[in-house]
C-alpha cells in the first residue's frame, strides 16, 4: 500500500524549478507594469503611435500627462510638434495652431522648422475647407484666415505660401472684404507670377474691384480703375471660360455705369448752358462704337455745339466792342 506524502515534507528538488521561475516571471511582469515611464520614453511613445500607428488620440493622450518642463532643448521642441500634430490628426486645428504658434520665433534653426510649416499650412487650410463646406460657419473662416496670416509672416518662402495667398484672398471675397481680397491677390500675382493660381488670382483680383462699386452713383476712377483691370484680365488670355464670361459681363456692366454717369454729367453742363463741358462728356460716351447711349448722345451733341457757337459768338462780339 502507497503512502501518502506529509504535508510538510518538501517537493523534489526538480519540481522547485519550474515553480520558482514562473513565480519571478510574474513578479518581473508585475514590476514592469508599475514602472514609470520617462519624458523621452514617453515622447517616443507618442511618436509611434502618431505617425506609425496613426492613433493622434492615443498619442496626445500620452503627451498631455507630461510636465512640459521635463523637456529641455531639442527634447522641448520635439514635444511640442509632436503633440501639435496629434491635435492636428484629430481635427483640433485651432489648438494645434496655438500650440506652435510661437514655433518659428522661438526655433528658428530647429530640425522640426519644416514640420512646423507644415502643420500650420494644413491646419489653416482645412479650417477654411470646413468654413467653405458647411454654411454659416464664418468663425472657422475667420479663425482659419488668422492661421494663414501667421503663416505668410512667418513663412513667406514655403512652398504652400501661394495657397496660403489663395485661400486668404478667397475668404476675403467670399466675405465681401474686397479690399483685403485685392491686397492678398495682389500679393500673390507680384510674389509667385508664375504660379499655378496666377489665373484664378487674375481673374478674383480684377472682380474685386468690379464688386467694391455700387452703380453709376460711385467714384469714377473707382470705375475707371476697375473697367481697367477687367480689361486686362480679358487680355491676359485666360483659358477658363466660365471666368471669362464673368469677366466680360462685369466688364459691360462698368463700361455701362461710366457711361451712365458721363451722361448725366453732360446733362447737368446743357442745363448750366456749359455747351464745352457736356461736350466733354458726350465725346467720352462716342468713343465707343457700341454704346447703348449713341442715339441719346449724338442729340445732346446738336444742343452742346449749339451753346459753343452762341459762347463763340458773344465772345466775337465782346472782342470787337
């Protein structure tokens, strides 16, 4: 008959091994998991779940439990791009923009300068992408035009600066500040002539001025100036027609309203009897050969050249006397 091992009797010492070990592999693994992680560890973390991963969450996550002190040096820029991305990944545009808005005058010769770039390109521009897209929402416009502004300023020899121009000079037209729209559109075709938006910042540059007039009633070298660009526009040899014909029924509509209002000034000068000044003005309407007004014009015509021979004739009169 077997007998039963006492229980305080000690196992085989073969049987101790495999205990022991698997008992300080749970003690390691414990141990491992309560271990602190180190600011860089903790950087390096980040980055990899950032731009291997592509887990911006995670990765900010990870970054905004870390004192910022704890990074010196090219450690302390490396963080802060680091963790603008992963807002950037997130769609947090404005607060990856705040987080290196500094970036540029703080770092001026750090390796991450060009992500730096980079990142407050993208989020200025798909924050006005987002504007554009869904109605109404002008703060995202507005806050997407105070990135690219920074942007342009600080950045003015990167490869996106025309966009950039682009996009702030459209924002500008779409919100009807068409001041603002001829400075950026302006910028862009004196900076970047050869650029790939050259057209399209013809095209927005002469409409601007075309939009800032209000008829007939406003400043005529206000229209003089924007009848001006609309014909260089429509000299340039654009090859985008639905902007030519636009340009071209702005065009007509200004040479109209100058028209208009030479019109009535010649009218005011046949009422005073000032046949040399209406004169003046029908011969301004008769340079063009298809003026709506030419019947009009060459009627008053007779009148002005009436008034100039009586004018002729007192003063040939006083002459003799």
């Amino acid at each position: 008959m077997s007998r039963l091992p006492h229980p305080s009797a000690s196992p085989p010492r073969g049987a101790l091994l495999p205990i022991l070990m698997a008992a300080g592999l749970v003690s390691c693994q414990t141990h491992t998991q309560h271990l602190p992680r180190t600011a860089q560890e903790t950087l390096i973390d980040a980055e990899t779940l950032l731009l291997k991963e592509n887990k911006p969450s995670e990765a900010r996550e990870l970054l905004v439990n870390v004192d910022p002190s704890s990074y010196r040096g090219r450690s302390l820029e490396r963080y802060e791009i680091t963790l603008a991305e992963a807002y950037l990944g997130e769609k947090e545009y404005w607060t990856a923009y705040q987080t290196v808005k500094e970036f540029a005058r703080k770092y001026p010769s750090s390796p991450y300068y060009r992500r730096s770039e980079l990142l407050i390109y993208n989020a200025g521009a798909r924050l006005a992408a987002t504007g554009w897209s869904f109605m109404g929402l002008w703060s995202d416009l507005t806050d997407s035009e105070s990135i690219l502004e920074h942007f342009i300023a600080y950045y003015p020899s990167s490869t996106n600066y025309d966009d950039a121009l682009r996009i702030l000079g459209l924002a500008a037209y779409r919100t009807k500040n068409y001041d603002r729209a001829i400075s950026r559109f302006g910028q862009l075709l004196r900076s970047i002539p050869d650029s790939e938006w050259t057209e399209l910042a013809q095209f927005y540059h002469a409409m601007s001025y075309f939009m800032k007039l209000s008829g007939p009633d406003y400043d005529r070298e206000a229209m003089r100036l924007a009848e001006s660009e609309l014909a260089g526009y429509l000299r340039s040899g654009s090859q985008n027609e639905e902007h030519v014909r636009e340009a071209r029924r702005a065009f007509s509509t200004t040479l109209f309203w100058i028209q208009s209002k030479q019109m009535r000034i010649a009218r005011f000068y046949l009422v005073i009897e000032n046949g040399k000044g209406a004169k003046d003005q029908l011969d301004l309407v008769l340079e063009d050969p298809e003026t709506p007004f030419r019947d009009q014009a060459l009627g008053m015509m007779k009148r002005a050249d009436l008034l100039l021979e009586e004018a002729n004739s007192v003063e040939e009169e006083d002459g003799e006397e």
